[in-house]
C-alpha cells in the first residue's frame, strides 16, 4: 500500500478507536496494561534480538554515544518498561474526574470534567522506552496513540508494540489503540502531521531541531518540548558541600538527558571557597569545564566559554560555568537564555530562594534539589510523554491529567434561558 495510504488508514483507525476507548472501564484498561507488562517479560528474547540488530546499525552509522545508550535495551530496561505500565495501571483514572461544580441560581448544576483528548500522534527519536510509556499513558487517559520512532530504533520499536498490541487485544480493547508507523521514510511524519481530520495533538520529543520541524509543519495542535538548557544557580548563602552534590548530580549522572544542567551559575561572594573544589570533582569525572573570564582567572586551565556555550544544549559531560554578582543577575542570565525546562538554586536563605523560585520563568524550579527530578516518575506521575515547555494545555512533565482535556456537563430540570 502507498505510504499515504498506510498513514491514512492508521489515522482513520485510531479515530475510531478514540472514541470507543473514551468509555471503557478504567478496570478493563488496567487489565490491558497487566497483560501487555506481562507480555513485554515473555518476549524479552524477542526484544534484545530487535535492538540489537539497531543497536549495530547505529553504530556502524556514527550514533553517537548519547543516542546508543539511549537506543539499547536491556533485561533491566526492558522490566523497567514492564513496571513502568504496572505502575500506570494503579494510577487513578483522570477520565471523568470533577474539576469543578457549580451550582447556578436558576437551579442549573455545571460540572467540568476530564475526558480523553482522542489520538495522539507521539514523533519521537531513540529511546525504546517511550514506546511503552507512551502507549501506556495515552491508554490509560482512553486515547488512541500513533507513534512514529526513530529509524535508529525501528526493529526494537516494532517488537515492543507486538507485544503491548498483544495484551491490550487480550483485554479486550478496541482494535487500533496504540499503532506505529513502520516506516524509515522520512516523509511518514510529514504524513502524519497532516491528519488533523483523524488526530488531535502531536507531542515530538527528541531534540529542539525535530521539534521545530514538526511545529513548523504541523496542521495538528503540538505540545512542543524544546531543549533542556537547564541551570543551577548557587548563591552567597549557598551551603558549599551541598551545592557540590546537587551539581555533581545534575550534571554527572546522566548527563546526556534534558534535566541534566548544561550552565553553572555562581555568586562571586562564594566562587573561591566552592568552585575549586567542585571542578576538581567535575572534572575527575571527565567533565570539561568552559568558564567566563571570572572563573578562567579562579580555574586557569578552565577553558574559556564562547557566546555560544551559554545556548548550547551539551547532552555530554561539559559545563558552562559563569560568576555573576548578584541573584538578580542570575534570574535574568537564566530567563534570558535558558529553555524554561527547570531551574534551580542552592541557598539556606529562605527569601533568596523565594524570590528564585517566583522570578524563573521555567516549567519547573528548584530550591535545594537537583534539576534531575524534572521526570515524570520522579513526580509521581507513573511515566511522562515529554516535558512539556509549552504555556497553554500542559507545562512540565505530562502524566495522565495532562492527557485530558475538560469538558462541561450540565444538569438541569426543564430551565429555559428568558
């Protein structure tokens, strides 16, 4: 069938999947991410055959070391995937949930409450998990996915939604819940970003250049998520040794992921009894340090920063390190140049980290802890789809509620309007 066709059809089918899954009982959909965690363990030889055949193409294809370790699975990853559906089957159901009541004067009662969003195309690169996850989460919040992977992960992709198809077919689900795009053309996401007749909203994630393609393209709705050019900011009042863990955590161990800090911000009261030590610890984990002319001088080997390191997105183990004089600085450093994925400060002064936590324009700041929590497990969500740096619909990691929408119900006893 032609490309065209094929996208079309899937599109059709998860439209109307959508709106059978919308009124399924939420112990059905749990039932159906059970069979599909279960499913995932059963075929895990299935699972490491698909991935490493991937996993070999990309390397003889140059993948760089961030997007291999992003790429491979593992038995570990593979039942972390596994939990990771447990853990959003005993999730509550945010379909039908009351946001609000109110009762008007003429006798009428207006309820606003969740209910599915219908499909969500789901662009993403490398990362096999978000397969699951994806699918688990749009599942659980009654919508229909389509999810186009990456070309680098087409094999483990392909496997993974074998397996979860299984379960949710098992359970009884509408046919077409969570569909993949088993396509390497390039021109399969173009597709798909025009079936705005089928498909709701389209969440890319990966990195800022796909995501600005997919905006730019789309005719659907995107909750975009932009680059992770996170911050921590240590001011005067900072506890050094603190400031050390928290910024050896957010930059050492993952440094390839979007929570992961990519520019050190400083205030010169503290800069010479905390930065010696904390790049000495950066960089006896092969962290590469680029400094501001302040900090070459503290740090002479340091190199020195270009204009562009203050914008740039590392995903790798080097940091950006600024001196500034003085919290306001700092607010409008990060304001100014970061992505507003998440912030933080490292102060034992409760007003200085007040007046951080209100100024910093980000989906997520931070008092004295690491910028690495910004991940949906962390909050308690069960997974995420991305980390949303949008203003409207959803901002931060989205969970379940934030695959819903609102919609108004509204009781009455034969009011008419005079």
């Amino acid at each position: 069938m032609h490309l065209e066709n094929v996208v079309i059809e899937l599109s059709k089918k998860a439209s109307s999947a959508a709106r059978k899954l919308a009124i399924v009982p939420t112990h059905v959909k749990d039932e159906a991410l059970k069979k599909s965690a279960n499913n995932l363990r059963q075929k895990e030889a299935t699972l490491l055959g698909a991935n490493e055949d991937d996993v070999r193409r990309g390397r003889s294809n140059g993948l760089s070391t961030a997007m291999l370790d992003r790429l491979t699975l593992t038995k570990q990853r593979i039942e972390d995937m596994a939990e990771g559906l447990e853990r959003i089957a005993v999730l509550p159901d945010p379909v039908e949930e009351t946001i609000s009541t109110v009762k008007r004067p003429n006798g009428l009662e207006i309820k606003h409450v969740r209910v599915p969003l219908g499909v969500v195309g789901i662009i993403y690169e490398s990362r096999p998990n978000v397969t699951a996850d994806a699918a688990g989460l749009c599942v659980k919040a009654g919508n229909a996915v389509i999810l186009k992977g990456g070309s680098e992960a087409f094999k483990t992709n392909g496997a993974i939604v074998d397996a979860l198809d299984d379960g949710f077919r098992e359970a009884g689900l509408p046919d077409g819940v969570a569909q993949l795009v088993r396509s390497t053309d390039r021109r399969a996401v173009s597709l798909l970003l025009e079936q705005d007749r089928f498909v709701d909203v389209i969440i890319p994630r990966g990195g800022e250049e796909l995501i600005r393609e997919v905006t730019r393209s789309s005719s659907i709705p995107v909750i975009q998520h932009f680059s992770g050019l996170c911050h921590i900011y240590v001011d005067e009042y900072a506890d050094v040794l603190k400031a050390i863990r928290l910024c050896m955590n957010a930059k050492v161990q993952r440094p390839w992921v979007c929570n992961a800090i990519e520019n050190l911000l400083v205030h010169e009261a503290v800069a010479k009894s905390f930065l010696p030590d904390c790049v000495r610890q950066l960089e006896d984990n092969g962290v590469e340090v680029r400094g501001c002319d302040k900090v070459v001088r503290l740090v002479p080997h340091a190199k020195r920063a270009e204009t562009k390191d203050w914008t740039t997105e590392y995903l790798d183990k080097i940091l950006s390190i600024k001196i500034v004089d003085s919290i306001e600085e700092a607010i409008e450093f990060i304001n100014s140049v970061g992505s507003g994925l998440a912030d933080a400060i490292v102060s034992e002064s409760y007003t200085r980290c007040r007046k951080f936590l209100r100024e910093v324009d980000s989906a997520t700041v931070y008092a004295n802890a690491s910028t690495r929590f910004t991940d949906g497990y962390e909050f308690g969500f069960g997974a995420e789809v991305g980390i949303s740096t949008n203003r409207l619909h959803a901002r931060g990691p989205m969970g379940l509620r934030e695959l819903t929408t609102g919609k108004y119900v509204i009781y009455g006893d034969g009011q008419i309007r005079e």
